[in-house]
C-alpha cells in the first residue's frame, strides 16, 4: 500500500515536501517514483529512486528544483519540491516498480497509490 501526502496550497516559490508512506510489501527491493497530473493533461514521470541505493533519476523539467529521498527505518520516499511554479500545479502520486532498473513510463509502475493535491498559485 501506498499512501501520498503534503500537498497544498503555496505561493509561487514556496516549497512543499511530499511523503509517500510504503506498507505491505517489499519495497527496499524496488524502484519508487513520483508522477504527477495536471488538468486536463496526462499523468507524467517526476522522480524516481531505486530504494536499494538511492540512485536517483528525474524528468527534465524538474531538474534543480526537485528532490526525491528516501528514509529507510520509516519506510517513506519523499519529494521536495523548492521555488514552485503555477505549472507544477498538479495531482502528485506515488507508485512502485517490482525491478531494480529506474524507468520513465507509467505503464511500468506496478503499485499506484492516491493521489495528493499540489496547487500554486501566482
């Protein structure tokens, strides 16, 4: 199971940090991602993590301002998202892959969990 949170409401170039609580499986052996939804638009690669190490990837448009983490002992990956702009405005999920390998395609994720509201204003 998993479990997003922290979303809200923040000025542009505020920050959030989003929380992605993991349960019921074995996800140290996994890849754990953050993707994210605007209106209108479809679901998009954020971030991911490969828990084992902590190897990192990130899309393009999010380079230097994002970071996913992880904290093993509390089973959680997080996303820090610093100086936020209207664009990011977006539902942001958390999701799983049963592989060691980091990828970019939804379709690759095996494990999705609810969403959490992210909404910027200008």
């Amino acid at each position: 199971q998993l479990q997003a949170s922290g979303g809200g409401l923040v000025q542009a170039g505020g920050s959030l940090r989003l929380s992605c609580a993991a349960s019921g499986r074995a996800f140290s052996l996994y890849v754990m991602g953050w993707f994210r939804q605007a209106p209108g638009k479809e679901r998009e690669f954020v971030a991911a993590i490969r828990w084992s190490d902590a190897y990192t990837r990130y899309a393009d448009s999010v380079k230097g301002r994002f970071a996913i983490s992880r904290d093993s002992a509390r089973n959680t990956v997080y996303l820090q998202i610093n100086n936020l702009r209207p664009e990011d405005t977006a539902d942001y999920s958390c999701a799983a892959r049963r592989s060691a390998v980091l990828s970019v395609p939804v379709s690759s994720y095996d494990y999705w969990g609810q969403g959490t509201q992210v909404t910027v204003s200008s």
